[in-house]
C-alpha cells in the first residue's frame, strides 16, 4: 500500500498521525510557516518578479538572497531577459543590496548577474549610471576579508572588464558620452550618489595590478580593462595625469617576460595599452621617461629569437607597440647599435624577421589562403619599424649591404619595394615599379 501511495500526486505521509489535517504544521497548511523566509527558483515573470521582491525584503537571510540572485542570474543568458530584468530596476536593486552586504557569496552572485547584464549596451548604462561600477571599484580597494572574498573580487573585476569591452560601455565608463539613446524608457534605476572618473578607475586597476597575483583572473581582467580604457583620450588623459604607478608595474611585469611561454593574456593585454598610449606623441614621451621602449626592444629579441614558439597575436600586439616607438630619436638612433648573443643591429634582425614573417605569409597563399589578420599586422608594423629606422644614415647605409648581400635578386627587388616603395627613399633604394 505504502508503494501505491507514493506514486499518487498528493502522497504526504503513511503515517496516520502526519496526514493532512491532522498535523497543520506537516501538511499542506503549514508550508506558509515552513517556508518563510525561503526563496524558490520559478521561470516565469511572476518568478523572476518574485526574487527581485525578495532582494528588498529585510526578512529574507543574505545566504537566500544569494540563492535568489543565482536563480536571477541564471535567468540572464538570453537578451529578452535582460531586458526585462533592467526595466524592473534589477540595477538598482542589486547595488542597494552590496552596499548593505557583508556576505562574500551574495557579493559575487550580484557581481556575476551585473556582468551579464553588461553584454548588451542597455545593461552597462545603468550599471555605471546607477552605482554598478562603483560598487565594483569599491570592492576592489576594500581590504577587509580579502580571502573569503576573492571570488567575489574577481567578479568585481570581471564587471570592469566587461563594461570597457563594450564599445558604448567605456565611453560612458570614461564619461564621453551621456548615452541617452540606450535608456530603457520604463526602467526605473536611480542615479549613482558617488560619481566615477577615469581616474577613480585607473588607480583601482593599477591597484590590483601591483597587489594581486600574476595567474590570477583578476589581474588579467584588469589588465584588459586597462587596456580598453587607454584607447579612448580620457583615459589616456588620465594615465598622463598620474603615470608613475600604473607604467611602473606595468614595467615591472614585462621585465619578467623571460621566455616564449610567459607571453600570456596578461602581457598581451598590457603591450596593446602601451601600443595605445604610444600612439599619441605625448604618450610615447611619458613612456620613454620609465625607459619602457628600451624593455619593448628587449622583447623583440625574445621575439625574432622564438618566431615559432611564441603565439602570432602576442608578435603582433610586440610589434605594434614596438613600432609606435619607433617615432622617438633615441629608439632612431639605436637601432645601428649591436645587440643579442649574435651582436648584431637591431635593424638587420628587425629585416630578418620582417622575411620570416613573409615565408609565412607566402605559405599561406601557396595553400590557397589568406595570410591571417595577425600576419597581416606584424608585416605593417615590422615594416614601420625599419621605415622610421631608415631616418638615421647610419642605418640605410645597414639595409643597403644588407639587400646588395642577398643571394636571389628577385626576392631583393621585391624586398626593396616592400621597404621603401612610396617613401622618400624610393629612389635611393631604386624601389620604384
């Protein structure tokens, strides 16, 4: 009997006594009592309506606001949802939930489910409009319970990170841009109370930089952030404003780029910030200050050293930064001088890598493809190397012996033309069609 029992949709108990309704608190009439101040997963609106509700109730633990910030975030994925989320104030909820908050859980699940809604550009707006990225950078430069809260930093980071890679989130990140167009028309989130500036958010990212270990996630996360930020003018603004830090540590993590396996997503990160800030000619004058061309030039010889090895977007975001460079006299100037085990000019390896390089470019028409983006980049840039080398007599006097030396005319004819053809050398170097 008691087998039949339980294949019945309303099976309670087989004990008599437990039976509904002999026992209002076992039945069906005590699971108001049983469940307050629980919170239950649903998929629909009224759902999703309800854990927003059980965010603003002071009844409701942080460990069941963490479970009901889950179920929000695990409700996100798709853009219809987070629409409906941001029109219900879900911002503004989640940030008056952080700023009361001590619990390390419930803080990354708010983390986690604001980087979600940062995907589409209608989630980042109010995230910085409304206290989101505020509350990310405070979690960053709060020391208090660091361990326990690592994953909620990380998340935090994450957050940072996901704004700048939106093309309309880092310009609101960086204030460019009031982003009106983006302003959900029935949402209901409330201005932040504490605005952010570029340089709020520069000093947290190099704090997390000089603080938190290499391997991390939260370090690559501020490095990307970093990055994405130094391509717009107020952010280089503000590292021109205060470089000393954030272009200390910055140097201090490619000093430890020693072999082709340490070119990671942090260093990659990091050279496309300086290819960034190198573009502007007084960001390449701040950067030679803390000698940070010089290091670039070392890591070319790791490169030319290592072409195999070393990923093919790691060389180009090298040579990027390395020919950005090349606009100051003394990268000029030095480019003559002997360097590596072999001691020769920077410019002839700079020339041999720029033919490796195009074997590469070559094997890849001879199989009926098109070289790749990155194989594309480190050509230009390479070749804006020499280029802006060949200023210095000294040099093109090097690239001359260098051509007249090489063994298949044809490829020399080609390779002068490649160098200098529709430059002011044209001629000297008969580069002409």
């Amino acid at each position: 009997m008691a087998d039949a029992a339980r294949s019945v949709k309303h099976y309670v108990s087989d004990c008599l006594e437990e039976r509904h309704p002999y026992d209002i608190k076992k039945g069906f009439g005590g699971r108001n009592e049983r469940d307050a101040g629980k919170v239950f997963d649903g998929f629909s609106t009224e759902g999703i309506e309800d854990n927003l509700s059980n965010l603003t109730d002071s009844s409701i633990s942080d460990t069941e606001k963490a479970k009901a910030t889950h179920f929000l975030y695990s409700h996100s994925a798709s853009e219809e949802k987070k629409i409906f989320l941001l029109e219900k104030g879900c911002v503004s909820i989640i940030v008056s939930v952080l700023r009361n908050t001590q619990d390390a859980l419930l803080e990354n699940q708010c983390f986690l489910l604001l980087r979600s809604l940062c995907v589409i550009p209608h989630g980042c707006y109010p995230v910085v409009r409304s206290g989101g990225l505020e509350r990310a950078l405070h979690a960053l430069t709060d020391e208090s319970q660091k361990e326990s809260r690592d994953a909620a930093r990380t998340s935090a980071a994450h957050l940072v990170y996901q704004i700048s890679v939106n093309p309309s989130g880092v310009r609101w990140m960086l204030q460019i841009d009031d982003g009106d167009q983006f302003k959900l028309k029935t949402a209901v989130d409330a201005p932040a109370s504490v605005e952010v500036t570029p340089a709020d958010i520069l000093r947290t990212v190099t704090l997390v930089l000089q603080t938190e270990a290499r391997g991390g996630k939260m370090v690559a996360y501020a490095a990307g952030a970093f990055s994405n930020m130094v391509a717009l003018q107020p952010g280089l603004e503000a590292v021109l404003c205060e470089p000393d830090d954030v272009l200390a540590v910055v140097d201090r993590y490619l000093s430890q780029v020693t072999a082709p396996a340490l070119f990671d997503e942090l260093v990659a990160s990091l050279l496309t910030a300086l290819w960034n800030i190198a573009m502007d000619q007084r960001g390449v004058e701040c950067l030679e200050k803390f000698q940070i061309p010089s290091r670039l030039c070392d890591l070319f010889l790791l490169v030319s050293a290592n072409v195999e090895a070393i990923p093919l977007s790691a060389q180009r975001v090298t040579m990027g930064a390395l020919s950005a460079c090349h606009k100051l006299t003394s990268i000029k100037d030095s480019s003559v001088e002997a360097v590596g085990v072999e001691g020769k000019p920077r410019v002839l390896l700079l020339i041999e890598y720029l033919r490796t390089i195009n074997r590469k470019e070559e094997a890849a028409k001879a199989n009926g493809r098109e070289p790749s983006n990155d194989v594309v980049a480190i050509l230009k840039n390479t070749n804006q190397c020499i280029r802006f080398s060949s200023e210095v007599r000294g040099t093109r006097t090097l690239v001359h012996a260098y051509i007249d030396a090489m063994e298949d005319r044809k490829e020399a004819f080609y390779f002068r033309r490649q160098l200098y053809f529709s430059t002011k050398w044209e001629e000297e170097f008969d580069a002409s069609v």
